[in-house]
C-alpha cells in the first residue's frame, strides 16, 4: 500500500496556510464579495486562499494536477489536487463561523480517481480533521496531538440522527418528498450543511447524512475521512466516492435504507 504520511504533511500545511489568509479576513468590513455565474457568493479571501494553496503546490508538488473551485483545473495525471478554499462562503460572509478549507489528493487506480488524503480545516470554529488511506481518520491541533475518529454504532433509522444542508435542492429536484419521509423515520433531523455532517458522521454524533448536488472539491476531502473513519461515502446512485454529483454517508451499517429513502 502507498505510503501518504509525506502527503499528510504536506496537507496541513496547506491548511495553516490557507487559516491565516482565510481568518485575517473573516468579519472584515471591507471585505469584497462578487457573484459568480451560477449565482453564489465569492469573497476576496476564497481567491486568495486558493491562490496561495495553488503556489504551495507549485513548488512542492509540481508534477501534480490541481482542480479548485475558484480557479478550475491544471495540469494532469494520475495524481491531482482538490481544492474548495472556502466551503460555506455563505456563512463566510456572514459572519458565520462555520465554513471550512477542504483540501484532498486524489489518485488514479482501476477503478478510477479515489481520494486518498483529505484535510478539513475550519479555523473559526478550533477544528480540523484529516485522514489518509489506509492511516485512519483523525481530530486534533495537529498531528502530534490528535484523537481517532469512529463512526456510530446506531443500527436503526429510528434511532438515527440525520443531518442536511437545505430543502430547497432537494424541491428542486423533485425528491423533496422522498426526503422528508426519510427525517420522519429518523429520531432527530438538523440542518447543519457544507462540510460540518460529514465530519459528524465521521465522528460518530450524526449517523447520516446526504445532499443532492454538490461539485468534487465539496466532497473529496469529506469521502476520504468519512471512510477512514469506518463509515461509507457514495453518491444517491451507491456508487462508492465522490464523483456522483450527490453524496450519501453514514456510518455503514444505516447505508443502505439511506439510499433506499432517497433513490429515484
């Protein structure tokens, strides 16, 4: 099995970088936001985060391909970088201080690109989690000091706490009921959104967790620490990884009448 401690390393060191530049604007006054053409927000600090990860890159790893959110795709091979600067720019915006940099390398193998490193760093909140393959999912300061990460062991729906983003995306793709009868079978439902589920689950205080249209930079780093962590990571489809344009998690055992609410 490849070795991803280097990579890791090289991750979170991304990550501080991008924490200084994302938190030294966060609740500025003066901060400047845009509207990109898909009709979402886009502040200053997104670009520069993503712009100070990419020059990071450029030297450490420059035979790498790299995808952000901000500033599409370059290079190619087997091996790419998966960069969402700032996800909850919504929030970023706001003053809301959750939102997170996600950072995943993913690598190419038979069954296609799978990420195999993955650092979510959200400043404003004291968090951070990361995992690797094959190495386990982890919180903590740093990776000296950090504790393992396990999914639940709820077995029953009803049992179950559910976590979601909005309403609205599944309205608009006619699934707004099957997903309401989905939280009217589980025990609590909370709208927490962005990254924040995923890493719930990966903890083990959210058992499922699911949205209906998200890009890779959303999911790349979330699908490595969910699965790390002992939980799966699909799209609504059941295909394994984060190349669905959707994603399902759970902690493995609710997977199944997961996707059995919320499938077509």
């Amino acid at each position: 099995m490849p070795d991803y401690h280097d990579d890791l390393r090289l991750a979170h060191v991304l990550a501080d970088a991008a924490d200084a530049t994302t938190m030294e604007r966060f609740k500025a006054l003066d901060l400047k936001v845009e509207t990109k053409p898909d009709m979402t927000p886009v502040s200053e600090a997104d670009k520069a985060a993503e712009e100070l990860i990419r020059g990071h890159l450029q030297r450490a790893r420059p035979r790498d391909a790299v995808l952000g959110e901000e500033f599409g795709s370059q290079g190619s091979g087997p091996r790419r970088w998966v960069i969402d600067p700032i996800d909850g720019t919504k929030n970023y915006v706001r003053g809301v201080p959750v939102w997170a940099t996600l950072i995943a390398l993913m690598e190419r193998g038979e069954g296609g690109d799978r990420p195999v490193v993955g650092v979510v760093s959200a400043p404003a909140l004291g968090r951070r989690w990361w995992a690797a393959e094959g190495l386990g999912a982890y919180t903590g300061r740093s990776l000296s000091s950090a504790s393992r990460l396990r999914v639940s062991g709820v077995t029953r729906l009803a049992d179950a706490s559910f976590a979601y983003s909005s309403l609205s995306g599944w309205e608009e793709r006619g699934k707004l009921d099957r997903f309401l009868e989905l939280t009217r079978a589980c025990w609590r439902t909370r709208g927490y959104g962005d990254f924040w589920p995923y890493m719930m689950v990966a903890e083990g205080s959210v058992d499922i967790c699911a949205e209906p249209e998200l890009s890779l930079w959303d999911m790349a780093a979330n699908a490595v620490i969910v699965q790390e962590a002992g939980g799966r990571f699909t799209g609504l489809d059941g295909v394994p990884g984060p190349n669905s344009g959707d994603a399902a998690a759970s902690n493995g055992l609710l997977h199944g009448p997961l996707l059995d609410h919320l499938r077509s």
